[in-house]
C-alpha cells in the first residue's frame, strides 16, 4: 500500500510539472524603434499578433501534446521587453553628424546615409558588450518576474531582437558545468583537484563574471583570474552568483526570432578559433537536453531575414560539436520560407500585418521542428520536399 501511495504522489507531481504552467510570450523589439513613434509602432503591432498567436498554438492539438500541456494556457497580456530608447542618445549624436553632411551632399547620397543610419545604427549599437550586458540583465529580470508567478516564458525576438535573444541565451542559461571548463582552461592539477573536492551547480557566463572568476571580452575571449588563491575564494562562492544573476532553470520555453538577421552579425560565430563557440557548443548541448526550442521564422519576402543555419539532426549536432547530448528532447529548427504575399520592400515589416501567415508558421515550425529531429519518416519527406522546391 505504502508503494502505491507513493506512485500516486509522485505521478500526482510530474502531472503538476508538467501540465500546470502557464506560458508569458515576451517580445523584443529590433533596430530603428528608438523614439515614441516606432515605440507605439512596435507596440501596437505587439498587440495585434499575440491574440493571432496566442489562438494558434491554444487551439493546435499536436503543439500541446509536444509541450506536454493538455490544457496550454498562454498569458493574455503579452510582455512587451523594449530596449529601443537606450540607443537614444548615441543616435542623436549620429544624427547631428548626418545633418551637417546636407549642405554638402547630393540628395540621393544623404537620403541612403539616413536610411542606413536609421536601420543599422542601434543593431551595430546593441552588438557591443557594455550596451548589451545591461539589456540582458533586464531582460532576466523580466523572466524571473514572471518565473515568480509560476509562468514559463517563450522570448520572440524580432528583427535586431534576435541578438537580444541570442545574448541571453548564451549569457544567463546555466549550462556551464565548472569542471568542464576548468578542463578545457587547462588550469593546475591542485585547482582542478579542488573543484572535484568542492562541486557546485552548472552556473551561466553572467555569473562567472559576477562572481569575478573571468569574462568574455569583445573579441570573443575568454579571460580569467590566473591567481589561483583569489579564483579559489571567488569559485566556492559562485551558486550565490549563479542564483542572483542566471537565468531559473526550467523557466525559459523557448525563443522564437523572426525577421531574423542575426548571421549577418554574428557571423564570425563560424570561426573555429573564437572562443566563444566553446560556449555555444554547450548551449545547443543545454537545449537539447532540457527540451528547449529554438526557432528562426521568416518571411521569403524579407530581404533582411536570413536563415540562422541548415537543419541538423542532433546525431549531426554531436559530430560538429564534439559532444554527446544526453536524452535529447529539444529541437533547433529554421523556416524561411514563408509567404508573407507582401511586396519585397515591406516584409521586413509586416510580421503584424501577415499575423496569420505568421502566427500559423510558427505553430507549423514547432511542429516540423519536432517531427524533423525525432520522426525519421518524417524528415526524409520533408526533404525530399524541400529539393523539389
């Protein structure tokens, strides 16, 4: 009798685990929202498409079975994360400048000087660490709040909001284990000998600096306290710092990034010495493991979409990466090849407008990107599909 009580207790509390949270959608808005009239743009598009978006994934059965929710509730209030107006400043500097090449220009030279000031300035902005950490730091905080209410969270990051989305990611996720690192840092057999005699929690990169055990700096590397006493005193106080300033496990669903122009930023990603690709490595590794998604959506209209990578199985994610992902269960997909049936020189901006087109490919991507990584039959069709296009 006692066994039996047991099972139901514990299947009583998978079934709270698993069926019981509610999901906030938070929205990140991209480049070119730096004052209130593209604030109020960005926000009342926001608006438009999170009951579209919303309706789509309550109302498909297979998404609910994927995320294991039986009745999905998703918030009706959409959070909306703005960091537009923090670049204010550095563009009314740009600006300043621009408007003293008028007098000199020709007209058609200055007006593609001002588009490209207005489209690029804040996504070359953002891109840099002393601007970025802070808009990640927020951005956990936004998570935590809605954590705290017993919510998970889906990031939908737009446009230059993909590499809001992306930092995050690879900066608050706690998917670091410290001996691992410490391996790979090729630091003395005493320190690696004092890790094993005092173990702590897998941490983020947020907390490593916090902690003031190392950072990345802007070239991709990763610097670290080489005074073994003092990086002894900072590690055994990490869990404190991978409490206050990581990311809750278990509380981000996933990310979906549309109108998404991330490779053409980030490209360096590529390059087998920069050493932040140690940290993605495990990233992707975190994702798959933890039931993690990780979604590109795009209109094929979009001349500024870009699709984040080829579609892998996560047997071809170990061989790239070198790792072996435990029990995997998430999923990493692309899909930009979504009609919009807008004109070129809208799509980039009509995710809101095309909500439907949108919402409906989203929920599609969840789906095909499930089905692509652990449904063989599937893959192969959708393959052969895609080579007929």
């Amino acid at each position: 009798m006692k066994k039996i009580l047991t099972g139901i207790l514990i299947f009583a509390t998978l079934q709270s685990i698993s069926y019981a949270s509610d999901i906030s959608f938070i929205y990140i808005n991209g480049s070119n929202n730096n004052n209130e009239k593209m604030k109020n743009w960005f926000e009342k598009g926001v608006r438009k498409l999170h009951p579209a978006i919303k309706n789509q994934f309550e109302s498909d059965e297979q998404v609910k079975q994927l995320m294991l929710q039986r009745e999905m509730n998703i918030v009706e209030e959409p959070v909306i994360f703005f960091w537009g107006d923090k670049s204010k400043n550095d563009l009314d500097f740009v600006t300043e400048r621009l408007d003293l090449s008028k007098d000199f220009s020709p007209t058609v030279a200055f007006q593609v000087r001002k588009l490209l000031t207005e489209c690029l300035h804040d996504a070359i902005w953002v891109q840099k660490s002393h601007h970025m950490l802070p808009i990640v730091k927020d951005l956990n905080e936004t998570v935590k709040q809605e954590y705290a209410k017993g919510r998970t969270v889906i990031l939908y990051g737009y446009s230059a909001g993909s590499f809001i989305t992306y930092e995050y990611l690879v900066n608050t996720l706690p998917y670091i284990d410290l001996q691992g690192l410490f391996n790979y840092l090729n630091v003395s057999e005493d320190f690696k000998n004092f890790i094993k005699e005092n173990p702590r929690k897998n941490t983020c990169i947020t907390a490593l600096s916090d902690a003031g055990i190392g950072t990345i700096t802007a070239d991709g590397k990763f610097i670290f306290n080489h005074d073994e006493n003092s990086l002894k005193e900072h590690y055994l106080n990490i869990d404190s710092s991978t409490e206050n300033v990581c990311s809750p496990p278990g509380a981000v669903h996933g990310a979906v990034n549309f109108a998404n122009p991330l490779v053409l930023f980030y490209s360096d990603l590529a390059d087998s010495d920069y050493e932040q690709t140690y940290f993605n490595k495990y990233v992707l590794k975190y994702i798959m493991e933890n039931g993690l998604f990780l979604l590109s959506v795009n209109f094929r209209e979009d001349p500024l979409a870009f699709p984040s990578s080829q579609n892998l199985t996560y047997e071809e994610m170990e061989k790239i990466t070198g790792l072996n992902f435990a029990d995997p269960k998430g999923f990493v997909f692309d899909n930009s090849g979504v009609w919009s049936w807008r004109p070129f020189f809208m799509a980039h901006t009509s995710y809101w407008s095309a909500r439907k087109q949108f919402s409906k490919a989203v929920v599609e991507s969840v789906i095909k990107g499930y089905r692509y990584q652990y449904d063989p039959i599937y893959r192969k069709n959708l393959q052969q599909k895609e080579q007929n296009l």
